[in-house]
C-alpha cells in the first residue's frame, strides 16, 4: 500500500524565513513519482514539482527548493525568504507505475506573516 | 491555453436530491480523474477515465456514485440521494499521456458540495 506523511499540519513564519515542509512516504514500488502541489485559499491545485524515485537529485527552482532523500523516503520542500503570497496549503503525492491513482498526504498550511 | 474547468463552483442539495458535476479537462488530454477533498484533508483518489473508458473505478465510495466520459472529453461525476457525508469538495484532473496515475496532473478549482 501507498502513503504518504505530512507531519506538520499548520506553520506560521515571519515573512522573508526559510521555512520547510516535511514529507514522508511510504511504497513498496521500486518505481515511483513525488509531488508537490499548492493549494491557495482560491482552491485550485497548483503543480510545482514532479520527481521520479531514479532521480535523487535536489532541485531548484527560484527560492524554491526540493531534498529527496530515498534513504529516509522524504522529499522535503523548502521555500527560501518566504512571502505572503507563499500562504497555502501544501500538498505531497505519491504515484507508482502500478496504479492509477495520486497519494496525498493531508497537507500543511502555511500561514506567511507579514 | 484554458485549463481544467468544473462547474458549478458550488452546489447545496437537500439530503436525498441528486447532483451532477461536470469537469472539462485541458483540450486533448486523454487522462481525466475525479477525487474527492475533504475539509482539512488530502485529496482521496475516486475514479480514472482514459479516453471514454473508465479504468479504474476502485474509489467511489458506494454505487450512489457514477461518472462518465462518453465522449473521451467532458465528465460528468453524478451523485444520487446526495447524503451530508457526501459534502466535500470535487476535484477533476487530466493529464496528457495514458501513463496513469503517474504522469502530471492539472487539476480544476472544484465544485463544492453542501449536502443540508
């Protein structure tokens, strides 16, 4: 079975932190894709990432940045110098070839402080 | 280009109403998927469309629920004598390849149901 962990349900930073969300997942497959995915106050799901398990290489993308670690199965997601506009809900998935389906974990929400 | 569109935004049915929930995915997407979200929880995968074929129907949660893809475009997810557990909001996602549940998918703003 697949599953996936988002510990932190609420975090709250002082705008211009770094700030990271922990996630953690759980499959037997040895062939599998993670995601990341925003889900601002308006509702819509927003992609950000998508890595597949033969790629253990960090990502960055402007102050956004992405630690896969296969070892600990987490693939953590840190925001560099947050902004308000980082406020949402955030949300990890796991996919396997296997299936037809996404994973999600429960998602954090993070609240950015001006 | 337009992305995924679901209408109504939001719906409130009295217990036992039916309802019906369209999804438009991105043009010429071949994967559609229908999940369920709710209040304060991940979204929870219901069904998968590839093309006008429904795949994988192994989340919908009783036979009250049905979704169709007739045309291999425009879904429709239908709920029959809506009851309050079946508030939530609906997603829609498509994607572009046939890959499943593994490629990227984009998903809609969400019709919210409020079964009173």
């Amino acid at each position: 079975a697949q599953k996936v962990t988002q510990a932190q349900t609420e975090i709250s930073v002082v705008e211009k932190e770094d700030v990271t969300l922990d996630c953690v997942y759980e499959t037997r497959d040895t062939t599998y894709y993670l995601f990341w995915y925003k889900q601002p106050p308006s509702g819509e799901l927003v992609f950000l990432i998508r890595r597949n398990s033969f790629d253990e290489q960090n990502e960055i993308s402007g102050r956004y940045s992405w630690n896969f670690q296969k070892s600990t199965s987490s693939f953590n997601f840190t925001i560099t110098a947050s902004q308000v506009v980082d406020s949402a809900v955030y949300f990890c998935a796991l996919s396997v070839v296997t299936g037809n389906q996404f994973y999600f974990g429960t998602g954090t929400s993070l609240t950015v402080i001006p | 280009g337009a992305g995924v569109s679901q209408s109504p935004r939001y719906k409130v049915a009295k217990r036992g109403q039916d309802v019906a929930l369209r999804c438009d995915p991105i043009s010429g997407h071949v994967s559609l998927f229908w999940y369920q979200q709710a209040l304060g929880q991940g979204p929870e995968f219901l069904t998968y469309f590839q093309n006008e074929a429904q795949l994988d129907k192994s989340g919908l949660p009783s036979d009250r629920f049905f979704a169709e893809r007739p045309e291999g475009s425009v879904s429709t997810l239908k709920i029959q004598r809506t009851q309050q557990e079946d508030s939530a909001v609906y997603l829609c996602a498509s994607s572009s390849r046939v890959s499943g549940g593994t490629d990227t998918q984009y998903f809609g703003p969400g019709t919210r149901l409020t079964v009173l």
